[in-house]
C-alpha cells in the first residue's frame, strides 16, 4: 500500500515538474514574440479576441502534444529523471519556439502578429498560425522519437524537416489557385482552409518519412528522400483521381476579387485525403516473399 502511496506522490511531484516546464515555455516565448508580450502576461479572456484565442491556444496545443513524448526513466533516481528530462525538454522547446519563427517567417512575411491579430482581429492569419504551430510540434514530437536521446541525430532530422516543410510552405502558392497575401489581407477563412489541409497532409507525409530505425545514417537519408520523392510522384494522382471519382468541378475563377470559404474546403480536403492516401503507398506496402530470394 505504502509504495501505491509513494507512485501517487512521485507522479503529482512530476505534474508540478510539468507545469514548470510549460512556464518555462511561457517567458522563453516572449524572447522570440516581443509582441505577445500583452497576450501572455496579462489575464486572458477568450471571448474578447477570438482570432487572439485561436494563435494563444495553438501554442498551448503545440507544448502538450510535443512534451507528451518525452518519458520520466527511474531506473537512476529522481533527481537524474527530473535533470534528464529537464535537459530534453529545454531543447525541445526552444527547437519547436524556432520552428514556429522559421515557418511563420516563410509563410507570413509580409504579415505582423501585432497588425493582424491585436488590431485587425484577422481570423485567416491566426488560422494559418494554428496550421504552422500544430505541424512544428507534430514533426518535433517525431524526431524526438526517431532520434532516441541522440542530440546529433535530432539536431540532423530537425533541419531535414524543416527545410522540407519550408519548401513545402513556398510550394503552396504554385500549386493552389487561391491568392495567398490579397486573402490572408482581406481576413479570408478559404485560404486558410485550404492551407491548413496543404501543410498538415504534407507534415503527415514528412513525419511518416522519418519515422524509421536508423541502423545506418546514409542508408537512412536516402531512404528519406526516395519515400519523399515517391510522395511527390504520387499526390498528383490522388488528387485527380480523387476529382475524377467524384466528379468535381475546379471552379474558381483566377481574376476573382475573393473566395468562397466552399472553395478553400474543396482544395484543403482534397490535399489532406490525397496525402493520407500517399501514407498506403509509402508506409502500407509490403513485399514479403514475392520476390525470390536466391
């Protein structure tokens, strides 16, 4: 019964541990966001800035999703968990802060959080900060795991990814009909839609990629960029067999001044489906003995 006792209170001690972690995460925050300095030092009321309360509560989603896959190892005691832990999630956190400045940097250059969100109240750019917050920590919690306590390999896979998931964000414009800067700036929730289905298909399709043993670096790296590559050959396929099947009409007009929020919806579910779909031909493919081996 006493050990019972003693868990029930080892974990609680750990809950408090993590909720240090997250304040961490809060003043660490303010040192690459001077801007929402006023959003997280100040009681928060949801209801006064709905776009504000959709960019805030991505970065509380983001930190839990990334520190759920860290783990507390006894085996060494305490105080060796807690310093352990601490070592790994400091790391993690300011690798998913950078992240989100790298991406953000990519894919609203031209955009400001203070601008669009404190005084526009733009609910299109805080819906595009919600995709990119939710896609760092979804590839982050991934190497995380690939990497196995490796800081040379998790440092590696988090630039691959990165680079990856940047030149994804750079493709988008070329691939959707949808003017990206005139309906972020005219607060259009049809860009928004369309990207968020863009770049969490594709964070799918990267995070699945290396989401593999690492018995030899080069092997590895190639492995990668083929599954990658075969990703890149696949999704036009899906998307027009997908239109096909349903017989679905691509009727937005390029000279059009705006969107219908329907529009956004066709080409974001049309991008997820088709990624996920890629996952069975990457990931769900498996030989076996149909070849002979000799």
């Amino acid at each position: 019964m006493n050990e019972i006792y003693d868990k029930l209170i080892i974990r609680i001690f750990f809950t408090i541990f993590l909720c240090a972690i997250i304040a961490m995460y809060k003043y660490l925050h303010i040192i690459l966001y001077p801007s929402a300095k006023l959003q997280l030092f100040k009681t928060f009321k949801p209801t006064n800035n709905n776009s504000d309360t959709i960019h805030l509560f991505s970065r509380i989603i983001g930190i839990g999703l990334l520190l759920s896959e860290f783990h507390f190892y006894m085996s060494d005691g305490i105080a060796i968990a807690v310093l352990d832990f601490s070592i790994r999630a400091f790391l993690a956190v300011v690798t998913y802060l950078a992240s989100l400045y790298i991406l953000e940097s990519i894919a609203l250059y031209n955009f400001e959080y203070a601008d669009e969100i404190l005084k526009r109240k733009n609910y299109s750019y805080a819906l595009i900060c919600f995709t990119n917050a939710i896609v760092a920590s979804y590839l982050i919690k991934t190497i995380i795991k690939v990497s196995n306590n490796s800081l040379v390999i998790f440092i590696f896979l988090w630039l691959f990814a990165i680079v990856i998931i940047g030149l994804t964000i750079k493709a988008y414009p070329m691939l959707s009909k949808l003017p990206f800067n005139k309906l972020v700036v005219q607060k259009n929730m049809a860009i928004a839609l369309s990207y968020m289905g863009f770049i969490w298909g594709w964070g799918i399709i990267i995070a699945s990629s290396i989401n593999g043993d690492i018995t030899n670096i080069k092997l590895y790296a190639i492995y990668i960029i083929l599954k990658i590559l075969l990703s890149i050959i696949v999704f036009p396929l899906f998307r027009f067999g997908i239109i096909w099947i349903f017989s679905l009409k691509d009727d937005f007009q390029a000279n059009s001044e705006s969107a219908d929020v329907g529009y956004g919806v066709f080409e974001g579910t049309i991008y997820f489906t088709s990624c996920f779909l890629i996952s069975i031909i990457t990931e769900q493919v498996h030989f076996g003995t149909f070849y002979p081996i000799f």
